[in-house]
C-alpha cells in the first residue's frame, strides 16, 4: 500500500487482483483430466493416474514453472477460457487447482498439464510467479522380461 503524502494514511493502490483458489479440485476435473489423457496413454495407464492424482496431496508450483516444464505455449488473455478464468478471479471467485503427470528429463518427456491448462495461463497473466495449487501424478513404465509395468509413486501398480 502507498501512502498518502497529506495524512500518511495507507491508501489502497490498483494491481492485479488476487488469486483465489479452492482446496481441492472439483470433482468433473478427474473425468476432463482422463478424457484428455485417454488421448495419449492407454486406458489402463489412464486408470491409475487419475486414481494417483486423486490421493496425491496438494503441492504448489509456479505458474512459469509448469509452463516451461510442459513445453506449452502460454495463451493471450483474449483466450476466451482464459479471459474467463481471468474474470472469475476478478470477480473474487475460487478457482479450481490443476492437475499434472510428471515429465521425465531423462526421455524428453515434458510435464502433462491434464487439467487446468487455461488457469496455469491466467495465473501466469496476473503473476508469473503466482503459486499453482496442483496434484502430480507420476507414472513409470518399467520394461521388463517382455511385460510392461505401470507403476504410480502414488497408486497402485498394474501389469499388462
């Protein structure tokens, strides 16, 4: 806050407006987030990250961050999901954390955004640096005498 130079009274001074985000994720994220990585993994990989994202505890990360390890393109404000987002943060409303699978360096795997990517850009627009309240799901395929392991740090483990 600014002060006032006649009464050096604190005076309330425009920026962005404050995040505000919810505890937990709402429960049609899970669905949105396997319904997108239903697209690039198997059902039965799909089956134990979103049960792995649902048990993992929230962590938070920085909105550049988890732009950069996704290799994702930030979108514009005009963005019309993004602009929404924006709006409801404006208008004080909670947003919903986001949900990731963990890249691996090791592969080029970049981090997956599986829910939540136009909120990583608006929080990105009003402070790159803001706190991302997220879920990581990690999941590592083991080959081995012919068979694929899915394993989740987080769920369980299956075999195909």
């Amino acid at each position: 806050m600014a002060k006032n130079d006649k009464s050096n009274r604190p005076v309330k001074t425009k920026g962005p407006p404050a995040e505000h985000w919810k505890e937990e994720p709402e429960e049609h994220d899970f669905p949105a987030a396997a319904a997108y990585l239903s697209l690039i993994n198997t059902a039965s990989d799909v089956k134990t990250l979103v049960v792995s994202l649902r048990a993992s505890p929230l962590e938070r990360r920085m909105a550049k961050d988890i732009l950069r390890a996704s290799r994702l393109e930030l979108l514009t404000p005009e963005n019309p999901h993004v602009a929404a987002d924006l709006a409801k943060v404006k208008r004080g409303d909670a947003l919903s954390p986001v949900l990731l699978v963990r890249g691996d360096l090791r592969h080029d795997i970049p981090l997956t955004v599986a829910d939540g990517y136009h909120r990583v850009c608006a929080s990105f627009h009003l402070d790159e640096n803001a706190a991302i309240p997220c879920r990581l799901a990690d999941l590592v395929h083991v080959r081995s005498s012919g068979s694929t392991r899915t394993r989740s740090s987080r769920g369980p483990t299956a075999v195909q």
